[in-house]
C-alpha cells in the first residue's frame, strides 16, 4: 500500500524520516498512521508545540 502525497512521508519497520512543517499559529495536530484500522487502535500521537 502506497502513499505519495507531500504532506506524508511511508516509511518501512525500522527506517527513520523527517517530514518538517511550519505554522502561523497555534493548532493541535497528531501523526497518526493512515493504514486503515490503525489509527482507531491507537497507531497516533500527540504533537506538543516547541
């Protein structure tokens, strides 16, 4: 299952990726894996703000 959209980086078991993005304001956002069924038994994080 593949995924190419700009906004999303697929990485296999053990590999590592940076995917940066910048806002103007504060928003809640999580990474969360868009395989189906995965986010809905807990495949997502919360991302603090830095």
């Amino acid at each position: 299952m593949g995924h190419s959209h700009s906004n999303s980086v697929l990485l296999s078991p053990g590999e590592k990726g940076e995917l940066v993005w910048k806002f103007s304001n504060k928003v809640k956002i999580e990474a969360a894996c868009n395989v189906p069924g995965h986010y809905e038994v807990g495949m997502v994080a919360k991302i603090n703000d830095i």
